[in-house]
C-alpha cells in the first residue's frame, strides 16, 4: 500500500473510530475513576492504538473495513478488535488508581 492511501484510510479510520468511541461511551454506564472524556482520549490515543500495532496502520484497517462495509463493518472491526482490549486496559488503569488510594 502506498504510503499516500495508508494515510488517506486512517485518516477515515480515525473519523469511524471516534464516532464509534463516542456512541459505545454513551451506552456504558458511568465510569467510577474515569469521565467520558478521559475514556474518549484513552481510546483514540495513539498510545492506546500503539498497543494494538503501529497507529496509522491500525486506523487505516478500520478505513479498509469502512470503505467496504460501510460504518457497520469499520464499528464491527473496531468491537472485535479494539473493545476487547480496551476494556482490559481500562480495568488495569481502574486497579491502579484504585490501589494508590488506599
């Protein structure tokens, strides 16, 4: 893939992924250690996307996904590839917070 398309699909697959990141939170309850908008950022981060594989990559397969299937297929990559491990990570970062209370 050249390097003009690569950025041109994550350039949409950021767009999916923060469309998708707003309507998931909306329908999570609320969040005892993190608002909405820190856990917006924790999953469009890069550092977040980081853990997944190299950001623009990640972002432009989700532009792959949307361009052909549409938003339902780009929010369906997003939930079986994504949401899995960030509901791993935001557990994690819950248990650390959490333990330097005490």
């Amino acid at each position: 893939m050249e390097p003009r398309e690569l950025k041109d699909l994550a350039w949409t697959g950021d767009a999916v992924l923060a469309l998708y990141a707003r309507e998931w939170l909306l329908e999570q309850p609320r969040h005892p250690l993190f608002t909405r908008q820190d856990l917006f950022i924790r999953l469009t981060s890069n550092a977040f996307l980081q853990a997944i594989g190299e950001p623009t990559r990640v972002e432009a397969q989700i532009g792959m996904a949307y361009k052909e299937g549409g938003l339902e297929a780009g929010f369906q990559y997003i939930e079986e590839n994504l949401t899995p491990l960030f509901k791993k990570h935001i557990a994690n970062a819950t248990k650390g917070r959490r333990g330097q209370r005490r």
